[in-house]
C-alpha cells in the first residue's frame, strides 16, 4: 500500500479545530501512541529513508500493537512512501525476535492522536511529546497509480483549514534526532 | 523462551499412538501446518543454525498465523534453542514486511500435526509431506536453567513408547534442502 502524506508542523490547534467542524470532518477517535524505531544491522535506514516500528496504542481492554515497514519516499514534496502493517499479538517478542535478527531500538515516539474522517481523507491532529504539534492529510492508494491528484487534494484541504505553511516532510523520529 | 526438543524419525505412527495411550497422555488437536522459512540479507541462516518462520494454521474459523524466530541449536544430543514466538494478523503483509527488511523466503514445509500431552511435555506425531513421520518431545524452559533433567525425562518417555534409534537433529528444512 502506498500512503500519500502531507504533514505541517502548527503552533496549536484551536483554530483548525473549528475549521475542521465547520468543513464537516467527523472526529473518529483520539488515542495514545508510543513507537519504537528500530535501526538494521545491514543498513542504516536514516540513510535509506526506511523506518521499522512496532506501534503501542493502549485501549480499554488491552493494548493494540502494530508492526510497520516504510520504504523511502517518493518525491519531494509529500511524505508519500510504501507503508506495510501487521497487526502483532505484543510488543515484546515482535521486539525480541527483531532484536535477535539483529534489529537495534533507537528512538521511542510518544503523542496523542486525534483522528478525523473528512471525505476519504484521514486527518490527525497529533501532539508529539518533545517535538510539538503537527497536522496530518493522508489517503492510502494502490501501487502504481498517479498520485498528484491525490496530493493537490491534500493541499486544498489544508487550504480549507487554512494552513499554508509549516509543511514538513521530517519524520517525528528525525525531529527527535536534532 | 528456551525450547528442550528431541526429535526422532519413525517408520509409522501405529504402535506409537498404541503406546501414547496406554501410558495416559492426552491427545490434545490435530492440526495443519504451513511453514515459510526465510533467509537474511546480512547472515546465511544456514552456517548460523538460525530460522526464522511464518506458520499458517488453518481454522474452522478463520486461520492462525505466528512468526518464529529460532536461535542456534545449544547442545549435540537435542534441538535445545531460544524460540520466540509472536501470533500476527496475516502471513501476507508479514511476509512483505519482511521481504522489504531484505528476508528471503526459501522453503515451505507442509505437515500434518497431532499434539498429545503427558505429564507437561508436549508430544507431537508429525507427518511432514516429502519428508517422513517424526515425532517430537518438547518442553519450555526460562533461560539459564539446566536443562539436562529434562532432557533425561525426554528421553525416558522415548523408552516408554519403545523409540530408541532415529533420532534426529536436523529440521524439516534441512531434510527437504538435501
């Protein structure tokens, strides 16, 4: 699955919260989620653009963790990458067996994620601890299809919100390693 | 998890399934199994003695899926290893996952699996395709326990169902890559 991605980095969210209501976008879900990059033992993937993690998001009744793969984005203007997920039993042996393999954790990303559903686009609003706060347009897409029409949609969406600068294709993980 | 793991190759299962229960051990399922081994980018998992596997088990309702990691083999009478285990939502995306992390997949192994217990070592009659019928006796340790009484208690249940010759150290992998 190829994810195409924009994200902007805002002072706060009041103002987009309202604009966000008044576009009609429908407040999905707010979560918690803590993630662990971990770097190979072949390669360095601050080089190769990739990242590997397993996601902790705890809810009421236990924990969901996930375990994702991202390829090396795509273009210069938009975070738009290959992005693999599985959904993982727990944290610590999808962690053990990486680390056994030769896997190394090196950073750890914490933030409160709100998530809104505005057409078929996903919107998430996250405070990133240590890092600050963000905006994220995203829509998932097939391999091989043109995604410019996708991307000028994310950019009059942010218009929308009016959010006209900040974009940023740094990753959490880079944030974090300045 | 250390796994304690002695393996012996038989011509059939009907006097074994006489003698298992005859001395009271319990048939717990019979399932199939359909294991992907992988390889590494950064190591030959052969010269290593290591594995790393996704198995599919096929459910009434829905199939079971765990990825596996196995250290090298500890001592040379057993198959005594670390194993890590990990249930995943779907053997696809685990794969690619995977395959993009640079993983090859070189072998299937297909087999059918009959689980009994006795007293708490679990023994299992498997019939791999291509290959033969084995049996296993298996018991979970922690790491850095001796685990030469087990091993004893193994191989005292071999006597009991009148298996003495054809043991075997080498897996199902290595059978099928002869």
């Amino acid at each position: 699955m190829l994810e195409v991605e924009v994200k902007a980095h805002v002072p706060d969210f009041g103002e987009i919260e309202v604009k966000l209501s008044q576009i009609g976008a429908e407040k999905l879900k707010v979560e918690h989620q803590k993630d662990v990059y971990f770097n190979a033992p072949h390669k360095d993937f601050a080089q190769t653009d990739e990242a590997l993690r397993i996601r902790k998001i705890p809810q009421n009744d236990g924990s969901e963790f996930i375990l994702t793969y991202k390829g090396a984005k795509l273009d210069d203007s938009s975070k738009t990458r290959k992005e693999i997920e599985v959904g993982v039993e727990n944290a610590e042996n999808t962690a053990a067996i990486l680390e056994n393999l030769g896997f190394k954790p090196v950073q750890t990303v914490k933030k409160d994620r709100a998530i809104y559903l505005f057409e078929d686009y996903i919107i998430t609003l996250d405070q990133v601890y240590d890092v600050g706060n963000f905006v994220e347009i995203e829509k998932g897409m097939g391999e091989g299809q043109d995604y410019q029409d996708i991307l000028q949609d994310i950019f009059k969406i942010y218009r929308k919100l009016v959010i006209v600068v900040g974009f940023e294709r740094r990753s959490y993980l880079e944030f974090l390693e300045i």
